[in-house]
C-alpha cells in the first residue's frame, strides 16, 4: 500500500493534463484554422496535428504533468 498515493497522484496529473491540454490544443487549432481562413476537419485536423509536432506544446505538457504530480503526491 505506500505505493498506493505515487500511482493515483500520477493517475490524477496525467488526467488533468489531458484535460487542459486538449482544451489548449483545441483553442490553439481553431485560433490557426481562423488565422488561415480554411474551413472544414481537415483544416481543424492538420492545425491539430501541427500544434501537436510543437516542441513548446511537449515542453510544457511535460512541466504541468511534474508540477501537478509533485502537487498531489505531497497532498
């Protein structure tokens, strides 16, 4: 059981990172599908995967997942 609070606090930051990340990932799609003035899935789609090859977006889902990791396995 001490292995009980590391694996749901991983379990938690890596939902709530998903969550606010696909919420970023959409936002940031459709604000570039916009910017370009395409319509239709394939553009969301091909937005969707750009921003996802992004070095930044990787950088930072690897940061939120530590920080709320840290957060909730001291909790």
């Amino acid at each position: 059981m001490p292995y009980l609070k590391p694996v749901l606090a991983g379990l938690l930051a890596s939902a709530i990172t998903y969550l606010c990340f696909l919420t970023w990932l959409h936002w940031k799609a459709v604000s570039l599908v916009k910017e370009q003035g395409a319509t239709g899935l394939i553009a969301v789609t091909g937005a969707q995967v750009y921003v996802l090859h992004s070095p930044s977006f990787w950088a930072l889902a690897i940061i939120a997942f530590g920080v709320v990791f840290f957060l909730f396995r001291n909790a």
